[in-house]
C-alpha cells in the first residue's frame, strides 16, 4: 500500500513555502568561492552577533531540557516591549508562532484573510491546516484596503493577517486600520518582524484589545536567523493557550540565551540599525537614479524594485551570475518586480554596478536586416554585449549590399553614442578574446569619443553566406566612427571565414560591455583629465 493513501488528503500535493537557498549551495550554483557572493535574498542582517551573545549561546546548559514556560525569556522580552510577561511568548522563531495560531483557530474549512502580496507564511500555514486562503488584494500603493477585506469577512473567518511592515513592499498599516480591523472582533495578527527599522508598533494596543497578537523576530536586527528565535504579545489568555499547545521544550537553551543577551545590549544593537537604515535610504537613492527601475519606499531592511515587463527574469539572472542573489516572487503582481535587502555600503555598490549593466540590456534582440548571415552576426553583438536590439532595415539590396550594411553601422553608432552620452562612470577601456572551434579573435575599446577602427579581420573577398566579407569591415569601420570609440579587432587565428566573423563580433561585444559597465571608484565623473570624452 502507498503511503500517500495514509497522508492527509490534502497534504499529499501541498504547494510549500519557497525558502532561500543557503549560501554555499547560491556559491557553487554561481561557480565562485562562497565569500566573494552577495547574499540579498533573505532579509538577514549582514552583521554577525556580538561576542556577548555568542559567549552566552557558548556557555548554555546543553545537556539540560531549556525552562517550558520561557520565564526568563519573557522577563527580558517584557522589559524591552514595555508590557508584562503575562503578555508575551516565545517560539523558534515567529513562524513558530504562526502555526501555533493556526493550531489553536483553524478547523478545516475555516478560513483566514491575507493581504497579498505578503509574506508567503501565511497562507502556507493556512494549506497545512486544511483552511481557506481568502486573498483582499492590496491597494495599487500595497497599502491594505480595510473596506476589501470586511467584505471578504464570512462565518468561518477566524484571523485577519497584517504585516507592518509588509514584506515585501515596505510600507505600513497605521493605527486606525488596524483599530478598524480590530473591531471585526476576529484575531488580528500584526506581524512586526521588521519594527526595529521604522519604530512603528500596535504593541501598545494588546492591553486594550484581547484579539490582538503583535509577532516579532530576533532575526532581522539582532541578527540570529540560525538560532530561530522570536515572539509573540497578547493577551495573558492568549498566551496560556499558546503554552497549552506548543512543544514543551520549543525554545532552545542557545536561542534562549542569544535572545536574552541581545535585548541586553540593545541599544548597541539599534546603532547597527540605524547604518543599515542609512544604508536603505542610500540604495533608495542609487536605485531611483537609474532609468528602467521604480524602487518602492520601504520601512523595512530591504526595496522592493519595479522593472519594465518582461525584464525582471532576465535581471534576476544577470545578478545571479555575478554572484549577487536577490529575492523573485511567484504572485502575478510582482512578476516584474525583485526585492534587494540591505546589506553593507560594498554589498551595495555591488548591486548598483552590477545592475547598472543589467538594466541597460539582457541581450534580447528582433533582427531583420534581409539578410540572414548580416542577422546572425548582429545578434552576436546584442547577447554577447547584452545589449536589446530591435533592428528593421530595408535597401537598394537589388544592386548590392554595401549601402544597406553601411547604414546600419551608421544608425547602430548613432544610436551607442547617444546610450553613452558623456560616459560618466564608465570604465571607458577593455579588451577582450572570443573563440569559436579553430578560429579565435581580440578586441580593445576606447570610449573616448573620438571614432576610429584599425581592423585585421583576416576574411579576404570570401562570400559569408550571402553577405560579402569586405562588407564587414565596411560595417566595423562605419559603427566605430558615428559610436565616437576607438575599435582595435584583430583574429588571431581560424580557417573557417564564418567562424573568424562570428568571433570577431563576438569579441567586439563582449569588450564593449566591459567598457561600458559601470566603475564605481570613478565616483560618477568622465574617466578623463580632460572632463570630457566627447569628439
């Protein structure tokens, strides 16, 4: 007999929660030594613990069961939030807590309210308890909308979901949604888990309001995402019934003691904060400078980024195998979306740099010069230069190709001069090898401004396919001069003529995409003692 047969029905095919994968694993998919990725994908605080904590999780009692009722945990968590211990509980982080809801609210066929788009917990709680997600769509800011989730309420809604910030978007309910909200009379949960960050709390309101649960986590700004630690405030009722039902032991003695001996030095803690707020808002800054991306004003560690549709994918990609690892969602309204947590200011400029190549181009390309083997070496320019190319050309072909493949190298030129602009920030120079099987060629580019094109191309009065080889320098020589950079390309070796012309083209994208990143020591100026590189 299967064992499926014997699993709840509805677990056998359960959709699971997307975790971020661990950094040695993003390390060897990346094919790089895991210190040299950068890994923005989970909202972790990039700092390590202090010594503090890390001597108190040392000097735990390992080989004895930690306190069931948390009464030192909750001491020290009280003190911190300003409520009593009889409001507050802890769990192996406020996942944990999460389920406990479920436990303790939802039947199945009950179901819950999840302001999407969220943090994906919920609702995968929700699956594993046999409950109803019921979805009131944010607002077209992602503020939620109290009016769309009242009119979703029904006889078997148990608990209304808010995160405050939200993840991933940033922003926050206020007071007065969640005090409406409140007054369903349903549990409202206020997920707090980034409130070290913007300073924005309903904790104040649990007192007054026995359907309130404020979560928090000791993961984002205390940094102790492998320790798995948070909590829960609400009321003292509440509280007991979560006791009645958790693991007796589900608070560790290294959690426990890493828990208490960070809220101990607190404000340490909140100075490393406020950098990383500091960071936030300069990333903010970065992103919103640059063309093709919309960041989202965020109260939390992280920016949600909007790109162009059909980009995200391709930028995700890009980041990726550079070794820079940021978050994609599965919700249709954020398909053109990626969300970046903040890191150090070199994480950063990392990112920055790194999207400063991608946001230009992901070498997507729709080619119809009329002629097949002139298409196939201009694609090579745009995936291998990862540049977007849309190119529609028609001519005097009757009589020869010669005016048409000229016109184009004029218009492509035109078209990279203006791109550049005054180059600021660029790096200006590179050089690059391209091989195809026998046949290999180098080139070497100067942004400077001034067009010029020194050429051995090796291809004699051969026919590539339709398309005369003496065309191609002809091509080369007219894209240098009206793209205002100097182009040195020469194959080195190869007997095939379609393979020097294809690694030719080759070569001349890839050394144009080095030249053109972005070199963040220039600090945004021209790379030239004249200020200029203009012709």
């Amino acid at each position: 007999m299967s064992v499926n047969k014997l699993i709840r029905s509805h677990l056998v095919d359960v959709t699971t929660y997307d975790p971020v994968d661990p950094p040695e694993l993003l390390a060897k998919r990346a094919g790089i030594p895991a210190d040299q990725i950068v890994k923005l994908n989970g909202n972790e605080n990039p700092r390590e613990p202090s010594q503090r904590v890390k001597d108190a999780v040392a000097s735990a009692s390992f080989n004895l069961y930690p306190d069931p009722l948390q009464r030192g945990a909750r001491a020290e968590i009280a003190a911190y939030t300003g409520l009593d211990p009889s409001n507050v509980i802890a769990g192996a982080g406020s996942d944990e807590l999460i389920d406990l809801l479920f436990r303790l609210f939802i039947a199945p066929g009950d179901n819950i309210l999840d302001c999407d788009p969220t943090f994906a917990m919920y609702s995968f709680c929700a699956r594993v308890a046999d409950g109803e997600v019921r979805l009131a769509e944010r607002d077209v800011a992602f503020d939620i909308d109290v009016n769309a989730i009242k009119s979703a309420i029904d006889e078997r809604t148990k608990i209304i979901f808010i995160s405050s910030p939200n993840n991933p978007t940033g922003n926050l309910a206020s007071r007065e949604q969640i005090e409406q909200l409140l007054a369903t009379g349903l549990i409202v949960v206020v997920d707090e888990a980034y409130f070290e960050f913007c300073g924005v709390t309903a904790a104040a309101m649990v007192p007054d309001h026995e359907n309130l649960v404020v979560l928090r986590s000791m993961s984002k700004w205390a940094g102790l995402a492998g320790l798995r630690v948070g909590y829960g405030l609400m009321s003292p009722e509440l509280v007991q019934h979560i006791i009645d039902v958790k693991s007796p032991y589900n608070l560790s003695v290294t959690s426990e003691a890493a828990l208490v001996a960070s809220l101990q030095e607190a404000p340490a803690l909140m100075e490393h904060v406020n950098r990383i707020v500091a960071e936030r808002d300069r990333m903010f800054g970065l992103l919103s400078g640059m063309p093709g991306i919309t960041p989202w004003p965020s109260s939390g560690n992280f920016i949600l980024c909007q790109v162009e549709p059909g980009r995200a994918g391709g930028i995700y990609d890009g980041l990726a195998q550079q070794g820079i690892f940021v978050r994609k969602f599965g919700s249709p309204r954020l398909s053109e979306h990626f969300r970046v947590s903040i890191g150090t200011s070199e994480q950063t400029d990392r990112v920055i740099g790194a999207l400063k190549e991608d946001v230009d181009g992901t070498g997507v390309y729709e080619l119809d010069s009329g002629n097949a083997m002139f298409d196939h070496l201009l694609a090579q320019l745009s995936r291998h230069g990862m540049m977007d190319l849309t190119l529609k050309a028609r001519g005097d072909t009757d009589v020869g190709w010669h005016h048409l493949v000229e016109d184009v190298g004029l218009v492509l030129g035109r078209a990279m001069r203006q791109c550049v602009g005054d180059g600021a920030g660029i790096v200006r120079m590179a050089s690059a090898y391209a091989p195809l099987d026998e046949a290999l060629a180098r080139t070497v580019v100067d942004f400077s401004g001034r067009g010029y094109a020194v050429l051995e191309l090796r291809l004699g009065d051969s026919d590539l396919g339709g398309l005369p080889a003496d065309l191609v320098r002809h091509f080369l020589e007219s894209f240098a001069r009206e793209g205002g950079f100097n182009l040195h390309l020469t194959v080195l070796a190869g007997a095939n003529n379609h393979h020097k012309a294809e690694a030719a083209f080759k070569s001349m994208a890839r050394a144009i995409r080095a030249a053109l990143s972005i070199d963040d020591r220039q600090g945004g100026r021209v790379p030239s003692t004249k200020g200029t590189i203009s012709g």
